[in-house]
C-alpha cells in the first residue's frame, strides 16, 4: 500500500508542477473507478492533527462566490483542508486514503510559508504530513496490505498510466 500511496502522490505531485491548472478532480476520479472496494479496512489515525494543525487548517477559505454568483475553488486552501476532512469525516478506505495521497502531493508541491497560517507548513513539513503512516496505524497498514493483496490492487499499482 505503501509503494501505491507514494506513487500516486508523485503522479500529483507531477502533474501540478506541469500544470498549475491541474484537473485534480477527473485524476480522482480516474482513480475512483480504479478502485471498487469502498469496504471500510482499517480507522484512521489521530497522528495528522499534530500542534492543533487542524484548528489552523479548517477555519482558511476554501471556496468564494462572486457577485455573478460564480464559485470560485482556493485550490491551495482546497487541498490541505481535504487532507483533514477526509481523516476526520470520511470513511477510512483505500480510495479515501490513497485520495490523501494525491492531496498530500498536491500540496506539498510548491508549498510556501506565505501560502497558510504561521506555523503550518512547518508543522507540516518537521512532522511528514505527507507520510502514509500518519494516517493509519501500522497494524492497520499491514491488515490492509493483505487485503489489497487479495484484490490484486497491490500487484497492478492501480495501473497508474491509465490515471493521467
């Protein structure tokens, strides 16, 4: 799982750096029909809430609307928050955590102290928010791991060529 987390992350991570205007919500759901087990295998861990990181993150906009009622996304702001709501509100599966992962890569690439409240990219950065582990526990990730073996999810890396 570990090796399939990594991956996707860099694949976001690429694909941002290439194009700031990345469609980061087809790449999902790319991704979503890749996988078809939303069965529930593991719970989330507490270890991503580090220094009240997540008091500092939900409060940030994420979304306006102008006076022509159009929405408009703060991709930024978008993305770390998504990171917290999806382990603190979603159910813990693999597509929720491999969809941490894309976030993870999505905001780590070209992060800057001046893009979040002070202290947040470097809680983020000292403590790995971008690691797989601070999600869900190692005996969890080792459950999973043989779970994912079975569905041969492991094996194919979710065909990360097809996810472009």
């Amino acid at each position: 799982m570990e090796a399939a987390y990594g991956s996707i992350q860099k694949l976001a991570a690429y694909h941002i750096s290439k194009n700031p205007d990345f469609n980061f919500q087809a790449f999902l759901e790319k991704l979503r029909n890749q996988i078809d087990n939303d069965t529930v295998c593991f719970e989330w861990s507490d270890g991503h809430n580090i220094g009240g990181l997540k008091d500092k993150i939900m409060p940030l906009v994420e979304y306006s609307i102008n006076g022509y009622g159009e929405k408009t996304v703060h991709r930024r702001n978008h993305f770390m928050i998504s990171i917290f709501r999806i382990a603190e509100s979603e159910p813990a599966t693999v597509f929720n955590l491999l969809k941490i992962g894309v976030y993870t890569g999505l905001v780590k690439t070209g992060m800057k102290v001046s893009d979040y409240p002070e202290g947040v990219v470097k809680l983020f950065r000292d403590f790995k928010l971008d690691q797989i582990s601070n999600y869900i526990s190692k005996t969890d990730l080792n459950a999973l791991n043989d779970v994912l073996s079975e569905l041969n999810l492991k094996n194919e890396m979710l065909k990360l060529n097809d996810i472009i």
